[in-house]
C-alpha cells in the first residue's frame, strides 16, 4: 500500500504541487499524469490522485475538473475519509464546462442492433393488433442482469425490476390503462381477503372492462400482477395475481395487503369491504399491454425484454439499461468534498447517498432519471444540496436524516434553493422526506428553505424530528396520484417540538391540506405563509401546542380544520405508537425539560383531547368555509381561534390568480404585503437563473385527480 502510493505521488504533475488540479476526460487515460493536457479517464483514478495529492500537500484545496462527457458508474462510486479534504483545504469535484456538465451514468448501452423482431406466433396472437410489427424482443440471458427475475407476490413502492431509458428519458413498463395516471376502478369487492398482510388468503373483486379476459396466457405462463389503492388513497400496493375468471369478471388475488382490499371508508359485510367502487388500480408489465411506442414487459419464463422502441428509433440510437440497486456514488464517512456542476443520472438504485461525515456538498447538479430517491443524507453533519435540480425521480428527490434527538444537537444540514418537479412518479411518497424515515424521527437542526417543488404525485415535504426550520419554500401542483397529505405534513407523535414552517407559499395543489400535521403531531410554529387554492389551508389533526399565526389562506376550500381525533383513535399512552415516540427521548429532563416544558408535563394530562393550540390573525379570503371544527365541543376547548379575519372576494387582491397578492388601494386594513419574489427559487452562485412559473397550466391545471377530504379519514372512527 506504501509503495503504491508513493508511485501515484510520483505521478503528480510538477503544477499540481502549486494548485492541486487533477483533470479528467472520457478521452483520457488512465495512465496518464491527470493534467489539463495528460487527463486520466475514470473516477476512480481521479480519487487515487487526489488522496495522493492530500498525502503530499494537505494543507492545498485540491480540485478534480470533469470535461464534457459521459462518465459510466456500473458499480457504485465510493468516497470515504481517505477522500476528504478540511475546512481549509477542501476537495471539489466539478465541471468544466457548467453549461455541458460532465454526466456521471449507471447505465450501459445494449445495441438496438440485438433487438430482434418479434417472431413467435403464439407472443404475436397475444399482441394488441396496433402493436404487430412495431414489438421486438431482446435476450436477456448474454447481459447476466441481477434484477430481471419474477416480481415479487408483493411490493409497496418499487419491486426490483431494471429501468430502461432510451435518448435521455426512462422508458415506462407496459400499462392498462395507459398514462401516469392511468386507473380503472374495481366494480365490486366480492371479498376483502385476509386483514393480515402477506396472507395467501388474497381479495376478490369484480372489474369493470373486459380486457383482463386477454390475459390468461400470460397469467398461466408468466403471471400477472396490478398495482393500486386498494385500500386508501395514500397507499399502492402490487400485488400478483391467482386468478382470472372471464364468465363472473372477477379477479382473485394470490396475497393479501394489509387490511385487505376495499375501500376503508365502504360499508363492512362480515369480513368485507364491499368497496366505493373508486378504488383505481392498473395491470403492469404484460405484453398484452404494449400497445404504444416505448412501453416494454420482461418475460420471466423466456428470459425476453419484449420493447415497441419509440418512433425516433434509428441504428445507432442508444438504449440503456441501469442494473445497479446501490446509490450510483456514494460518500461515506467523506468530510469537506464538494460536487459542482455535475449531472447523476439513468440510475436504477438511489442517485447520491451521503453517509455520516461532514460538510459533503451537493452545489448546482442535477440528478435525473433515477428509479429510486436522488439523494440520500444519513447522519454527518453539516451537509448541503444548494441549487441543484432533481427532475424524474421514482420515489423521493431527497430524504435526509441527522443530528441526535436525545441531546438536541444539530446536524446543521441545509437542503436549499433546490428545484423538485416530477418526482415519486412511481409511487405516493413525499418528495422531500426530512426526518420520517426511522420512528424516531432522527433530524434535528436541519434548514429547508427556497425550494420549489411542484409536479409530484403526493406531499411536498415530510418533516420531524426537532428544531427544524422550513422557511422561503414554494410548493404547488401536489397530490397528482394521492390522497390525504400536506403541503407541508408531520405525523407520527407528541415529541417533534421547534420546528418553524414559515413564509413559504402553497399554492394549486386542490388535493393537498397546505400545513397538516396528523395524527397527534405536536408543537408546530407555523406563522406567514401564504396558501392559495388547496383544499385545506391549516389542518390540526388531534395534537397539542401549536401555534399557527398571520396565516394569508385565499381560495381554499376551507381555511382552517380542527378535531378531536385522538379521542376516537385512543391517543393515549398505552399507544404503542405514541410510548415508542415518547419514550425515543429524554422528555422530562435536560435539555428536553427547559427546552420544551409542555411536553415535559404532557403526561399530567389526558393526551387524547387536544390542548393548548393557539390559531391567531390568520386571514381568510374567498374561503368556502373560514373554520371547521370536528368533534365535540367539550373535547375542541383545547383551540384557540382567534382574530381571524374574514373577506369574501379575491378582488381585494391586485391579481390573486396571476400570484399577484397585493392589496389594491381601498383594500381592508390588516392585509400583508407579500412580495413573491421572497419564496422559492432565487439566483446565487450556483444557480444562474430562475425558471418562470407556468401561469397558463396553474390556471388550467387539474390538481383534483384523486379529491379527498382528510376529514373522511377521522369519520372512519367512531367518537365514544
């Protein structure tokens, strides 16, 4: 090991001693010196010559310059602490070129040249009749692929199947019906099946179409599986299936989900939902259903891609395939290593994972075309993703955990002036998940401020944990796929104190609560944020000690929601839920006591009836209701509503629906100023401009695919 790095700082050019600039090109080589004339090829060649360069000189910064090109990650690329640098003498990774940035891709090429035509007479009479002709079939045995095996019986978000991507966008399994948003309903649920997950006792339903009749041949020799919301609007299960019966046009299920299938809010008969007949489900993944250019199925038997390759199709044009399920680079354990200008894309696994260390920063890169979430933070502290863009990500653009709830210490991360838009395409999970991945909710001291976020099929961001601020934000066009969420949403217990939601924008998102904080959530500081056309504007669900201020709520189904649900759901302390959460942290003594007292007394209450939450000069305009109060007064004295301004017409407003809040002269006294230009995006270093808004789709957009009242949920539950 010596002698090896003795030989790489051999290596180093005489001008790195001066800078410390290491150059790589998909034109170098790797033997080369790593110079902007002698540039080596690979990642992992670049790492050698920095640890080189910290071994001979650790008081320099050092920078790895990335030219134009494509840099292929077949395996994932770690950094560790041997790849650090310090405060003083930092390491970056960066482009050369910020306008042709250097591309870091988990994908390989496969030749449209091995895809052959579809020859098989009994594939061919399977085939919908628009697709003969247009299907070809490719083996897949020659490429030694790790995920092209069965899917499994069961998947809640993705299953372990390879993504496909075809000039610069993901290519989308085969779906009936077609569309991301794509559903028929069940017509009927003949049985719930079992309420215990994984049971082999699956549901039964009646559908509606006639379609499911085609696929018996693929369900006798491949199997056939259907993704949907069996049973609420925030939960997808795939699930595959037992049987098909044409004459009764019923379906029958080989697992069961949790709870079983049928709608939870649909009338029980012995031990079945009969449904809502609004549950909407698709079939996936069957060559039945490749019935337009670019849908593709696995073959499981055959070990066959079968593919109908998009029109542009021409020799030469590059299909690839991502294989890898781990991140496509890694930084664990790494501190001071910075990544400029870089795009991490065509991924199957996670984008960026970033794992204890501190200060690894992710500064204006776009990560792309990844399957799973983009970037992952885990610990460390004082990690940064700044003015980076995260477009069509499969699940969340970016979940980040960090800091120590038992003793309060931030982790100081910063998750700032992003732009998120298309992401959890592939299933109902927030975009931005900060703090919710583990119980106890591990994030503390960690700031989420400038960020637009819009175009995502549930919640724009998921918080816990403690002393977060989420601040400058704007959010809009939510829950495209999804019921039941936030623009901003906290769940999960009395212990997630000082966190601040404030001066952030949420805007035509008609299937979203703006600010919900469910199931008991406690202690939130929400105050000045400005919230347009959502379904409800401020959303208590049960907790304690909130403080909700000098809210701007304009034309919103409703304004304010308040309930009393912990007193049907039994939020008491024998909760397994709620005494895992309390007893996760030190809540009676230092620092937990000082810091948040109301909770140090919590106990010496009854926990199911909310308490001490006060709502304050909040402002309603245009409203179809100001405050809803649900529940029984004597279990709602716990709210404090009060000065709440009320106005019938946005015509107070120069220009509501062009985001033109200003009060017009002769408006009533007591409206805010708001200037828009304070939320979301802004320019900075690293950013050098800001994309405009859509006006004319935020008028005309539908943002109510899957309408859902939060309220329905608390109805399911009887009040004693």
């Amino acid at each position: 090991m010596i002698a090896k790095r003795f030989l790489a700082a051999l290596l180093l050019p005489l001008s790195l001693a001066a800078q410390v600039e290491i150059h790589v090109s998909p034109a170098g080589l790797d033997t080369a010196a790593g110079t902007a004339a002698a540039p080596v090829a690979s990642l992992p060649r670049a790492a050698e010559l920095v640890r080189a360069a910290r071994a001979a000189r650790p008081s320099e910064p050092v920078t790895v310059w990335l030219a134009p090109g494509d840099y292929t990650v077949l395996k994932t690329f770690t950094l560790g602490a041997a790849d650090s640098g310090t405060a003083e003498a930092p390491v970056v990774w960066r482009s050369v070129d910020a306008d042709r940035p250097a591309r870091v891709v988990g994908a390989r090429p496969v030749a449209t040249e091995l895809l052959r035509p579809l020859s098989d007479p009994a594939l061919l009479a399977r085939l919908a009749p628009e697709a003969r002709g247009h299907v070809q079939e490719l083996d897949l045995a020659p490429l030694d692929l790790k995920h092209a095996k069965r899917l499994p019986d069961y998947a809640r978000d993705t299953a372990d199947l390879f993504a496909l991507f075809f000039e610069g966008r993901r290519l989308p399994l085969s779906r009936w019906p077609n569309g991301e948003y794509g559903y028929t309903t069940m017509k009927r649920v003949v049985s719930s099946g079992s309420f215990s997950p994984r049971s082999p006792d699956g549901g039964t339903f009646e559908y509606r179409e006639d379609r499911p009749a085609r696929w018996q041949a693929a369900l006798a020799e491949n199997g056939v599986w259907l993704r949907g919301f069996w049973r609420v609007p925030w939960v997808a299960e795939t699930l595959r299936v037992r049987a098909i019966d044409p004459k009764a046009k019923t379906i029958t299920f080989a697992i069961s989900t949790h709870n079983g299938i049928g709608s939870k809010y649909s009338k029980q008969v012995g031990n079945t939902r009969i449904g809502d007949g609004k549950e909407g489900w698709f079939a996936l993944n069957l060559l039945e259903e490749i019935d337009q250019p670019g849908e593709w199925a696995v073959d499981f038997q055959r070990g066959k891609l079968h593919i109908w390759l998009p029109e542009a199709a021409t020799p030469g044009a590059r299909l690839l395939l991502a294989d890898n399920a781990a991140p496509l680079f890694a930084a664990n354990g790494a501190s001071h290593v910075s990544f400029r200008d870089l795009v991490f894309t065509h991924q199957m696994g996670e984008g960026v994972s970033v794992e204890k260390g501190d200060s690894v920063r992710l500064l204006g890169c776009r990560i792309e075309n990844v399957l799973r979430r983009g970037v992952v933070i885990r610990g460390g502290v004082n990690h940064v993703v700044q003015s980076c863009d995260l477009t069509e990500i499969g699940l969340a653009a970016i979940d980040v955990l960090g800091g120590d709830r038992v003793t309060l210490r931030p982790s100081n991360h910063q998750i700032v002036n992003n732009h998120i838009w298309r992401a959890a395409l592939l299933a109902p999970v927030p975009a931005l998940v900060a703090g919710l991945d583990t119980r106890t909710q591990q994030l503390v001291g960690a700031r989420i401020a400038h960020n637009r976020i819009h175009d995502v099929t549930y919640s724009g961001v998921h918080f816990g944990g403690n002393d977060n601020v989420l601040e400058n934000n704007e959010l809009y066009r939510l829950g495209l796929d999804g019921g039941d969420l936030g623009g901003f949403y906290t769940t999960g217990g009395w212990t997630a104190r000082g966190n601040v939601v404030r001066q952030n924008f949420i805007h035509h998102s008609e299937n979203a609560n703006a600010i919900y904080m469910d199931d008991g959530q406690s202690g939130l500081l929400a105050e000045d944020n400005l919230i347009y056309r959502v379904e409800s504007g401020l959303f208590i669900g049960g907790g304690h000690d909130h403080v909700l201020r000098r809210n701007l709520i304009v034309q919103s189904h409703r304004a304010i929601h308040v309930d009393d649900r912990g007193v049907a759901r039994k939020y008491v302390p024998e909760d397994s839920r709620l005494r895992t959460d309390l007893e996760s942290v030190p809540y009676a003594a230092s620092p937990w006591r000082e810091k948040y007292p109301a909770l140090a007394s919590i106990l010496e209450h009854r926990t199911d009836v909310p308490r001490n939450n006060l709502l304050t000069d909040n402002i309603a305009v245009a409203c179809a209701t100001v405050v809803r109060r649900s529940g029984k007064p004597d279990t709602l004295v716990g709210f404090r509503i009060e000065n709440t301004a009320e106005h019938a017409s946005t015509d107070i407003f120069v220009d509501a629906a062009g985001l033109d809040f200003t009060p017009r002269a002769g408006a009533p006294a007591g409206l805010p100023a708001f200037d828009l230009s304070r939320y979301g995006l802004r320019v900075d270093e690293y950013r050098r401009a800001v994309p405009a808004r859509d006006l004319e789709l935020l008028r005309a957009g539908d943002t109510k695919r899957k309408a859902f009242d939060s309220q329905q949920d608390v109805n399911a539950y009887s009040r004693p």
